[in-house]
C-alpha cells in the first residue's frame, strides 16, 4: 500500500514552487530570457501539437539534463534564464518544478493547466502535419 498519494505529492510540490497562471506564461512566450520547457512524451507532442519555440525535455531526462555533473548536461540549463515547465494538465509539471528547485535550478516556474489550459487559452501551437 502506498503511504503518500500522487495528488498529495502534487498538492505538496504546488505549494513549494511558483505556480503560472496561462495568461502570464504566454506573455512571455518570446521572451529572451524565459525558456519554456515541455516535458510532454514525444507521442503526446505528436498528437497535440507544440508550443512553437517551446524546448523538450522528455520528463524521465529531466534531472540528468540539469545536472552539470551528468554526462546528459545541457548546456541551455545552465543559462540563467527563467525555466517554465508544464506538461500535458499541470500534474508532471509540478513534481518536476519542484524537483529541480529542491536540485538548485532557479529560477523556475510551472504552468497551471498545462498545454491544455495553453492551446484552450489561444496560445500559440504548432501541430505537426505528418
């Protein structure tokens, strides 16, 4: 039996992190030093489509590509920008703003409702036409 549902892991990640309304987060769709990071799977950016400009960053990845010491460091983490998570409905996204936080990675930030709350919202999407 599991001692800490997944709802309360994201209730208490949600209340650690900077938690981005839609409206804010595609305000800043564009901006120089904010780096919108999608952690959706590769089938999920295929179906939905892609916030144009958005970097992937596959969710599993995530703490070796922020990690200097990995030998799967990215170098655009290390950049100093702002980093917007969000994923398909806010869930992933949360855990993975926190635990980046809690790794040193700031500053950081996630999107409430996700690519879902984006596209419904009237942010910009690429679908992919193949």
């Amino acid at each position: 039996m599991i001692k800490v549902s997944a709802k309360q892991l994201v209730a208490e990640a949600n209340a650690e992190i900077e938690t981005m309304s839609v409206e804010d987060a595609i305000a800043l769709h564009g901006d120089e030093n904010t780096v919108l990071v999608d952690i959706r799977d590769v089938r999920e950016l295929k179906r939905e489509g892609k916030v144009p400009g958005a970097l992937h960053a596959p969710r599993g990845m995530l703490e070796f590509w922020v990690d200097p010491d990995s030998p799967y460091y990215r170098e655009v983490f290390g950049s100093g920008k702002k980093f917007v998570f969000f994923c398909a409905g806010g869930l992933r996204s949360a855990l993975a703003t926190v635990q980046l936080q809690r790794m040193g990675l700031e500053p950081v930030a996630h999107i409430e409702g996700g690519f879902g709350a984006w596209r419904d919202a009237g942010g910009p999407v690429d679908k992919d036409e193949g």
